[in-house]
C-alpha cells in the first residue's frame, strides 16, 4: 500500500527536489484514511477533481523546492490522484455510487435561511454567516438536479475541521462578540440532520467498484528501484 510518503517519493523524481517538499500535499489527500471507514473509501472526500482544487487553494499554486524554482501544486496533487486511480475521478464519480439516504421529514434550509438563525442564536448580522453556511452548500453544485447526495463532501464533522481550517477557529461579530467557526459549523449540520455525522457515515454507503481502488503499487515499483540502484 503506497504512503504519502511514497507519493512523494515519486513526486520527488519525476518533478525534481526532496521528497519532504511534497509529503505535506500528499498527506492531505491521505489523512482522510482516518476517518475508520477502514478502506479505499476514505478517497471519495479529496480524490476528485474538488479535492485538487481545494489542494491548490490549501497550499498556493506553487510548492517551493530543493531544487529552486516552484512546482506547480497542481501537478503534485493531479499525480497522487492518477497513481491511486490511473484517472482523475470527477466527484460525481463517487458520489453517483453513494446510496441515497432514507427520506426525512426534516425541511430542506438553504444558506440564507441558516445564516439568519445563527444571527438570532450568536448575535451580529445574517451575512457576517453567510460564508460559513455557503462552505458547505457550495459542493451542490457537483451533483445534478439538487441531488442532496453532494453533502458526503462536506456534511459531517471532517468537514466542520475543514471549514475551520478555511476560516479559522474563531469569527469576530460587528457586535464585538467572537464566537468559535465550530458552532456555526457544527450548528448547520445538526439543523440539517438532528445529529453531527461522521464521514464514514457517508463513505459506508458508497458501492465499491474496482477503480476505486486500482492504485498503482507505488511502494513496491519504489523498492524494486532501490533495489537495482544498489545493486549496481
């Protein structure tokens, strides 16, 4: 099974520089294999075409290198995606595999709407939430016909550490109140769905299909290379 760190590795070689200089992009997109689905799932979350792009927002468009000039992160974070799965995946890959939830009874709440109830909780005006509630709403817009399956992205507690990660931990209200990122975050999931999902509430669901986890063997094709090198 490939590491970050064999990623990097590979990274490494084919782009130039130290391995420690794209292990951090690379971890990204693995520490989602914590999430105790205990499987290839854990991808569904980052291993996408959004999840390059949230790479690329997360650490700039270039990676500062041993060997000089900038790399592009995009490249890093499109070869870690291509050696786990021979392709980009778009998120409607993964999330067209997502078994649709029982229905609920619960109203459906846009943003604008949990915006003003946080402002009603917590103080301050609807929009200094806006941005918060939109985090999560924005991934609508990878699945089809308002397709509520889209929140497997952001929709549970991985995506309340995301979403403080984007914003901080802490928001400063016009009333001169701060309150923590987390309740607000926390507060939209639990307005949504009574309780705060796990991602691997989500990622149980999705249907295994082979390509989810086609990976290269990056760990042994590396070992197999060392082990020519050196007995050169």
């Amino acid at each position: 099974m490939a590491t970050a760190y064999h990623h990097a590795v590979s990274s490494a070689r084919r782009l130039g520089g130290m391995p420690e200089d794209f292990v951090e992009v690379h971890e990204f997109f693995d520490a989602t294999s914590k999430e105790n689905v205990g499987d290839f799932r854990h991808r569904a979350l980052r291993h996408h075409t959004f999840g390059i792009e949230r790479c690329v927002l997360l650490f700039g468009e270039t990676l500062t290198t041993a060997a000089g000039p900038g790399v592009p992160t995009r490249l890093v974070a499109e070869g870690h995606v291509l050696e786990d799965h021979g392709r980009i995946p778009a998120p409607l890959d993964w999330l067209s595999r997502l078994e649709p939830a029982p229905p609920t009874d619960r109203p459906a709440l846009v943003a604008a709407d949990q915006a003003e109830a946080s402002a009603k909780r917590w103080g301050g005006e609807p929009e200094e939430y806006l941005a918060v509630h939109r985090f999560f709403d924005e991934t609508a817009a990878e699945m089809p016909g308002a397709d509520p399956r889209h929140r497997a992205l952001r929709h549970h507690t991985t995506g309340v550490r995301e979403c403080e990660e984007h914003f901080g931990r802490a928001m400063t209200l016009s009333t001169g109140r701060t309150i923590p990122v987390r309740w607000v975050a926390e507060r939209h999931l639990a307005e949504e769905f009574g309780v705060l999902p796990t991602a691997a509430d989500w990622l149980r669901r999705i249907r295994r299909e082979r390509w989810m986890a086609d990976a290269r063997p990056l760990s042994r094709e590396l070992e197999a290379q060392e082990a020519g090198t050196a007995a050169r």
